[in-house]
C-alpha cells in the first residue's frame, strides 16, 4: 500500500499512515483533544463573567 502524509490542518504536523483515505482535512490527535477540551468549557476563559 502506498504511504500518505497527512498534514494537520491546525498545526501542520505529519503523521504517516498507510490506509490511503486523503480527505483533504485532517487533525491529529494533539489537535482533536485540544478542540474537545475548548468545546467542553468554552466560557471558562472568564467571559462568563461579563455579565457582573
């Protein structure tokens, strides 16, 4: 099977895979968790304050 370099489209980090699937938009794991974690507490970055 031929060897594909998917990209990150977040952070440009190059992960090798061999199961061929090129979608066009890729994010690693790092990237995923990252927008999990954002996603799950998205006004935890004080902008919940701004009503006081």
């Amino acid at each position: 099977m031929k060897k594909i370099i998917l990209e990150c489209d977040l952070c440009d980090r190059g992960l090798e895979t061999e199961n061929g699937e090129e979608s066009g938009f890729y994010i690693c794991p790092e990237c995923w968790d990252d927008l999990r974690k954002s996603l799950q507490s998205p006004f935890e970055s004080g902008e919940s304050k701004s009503g006081t």
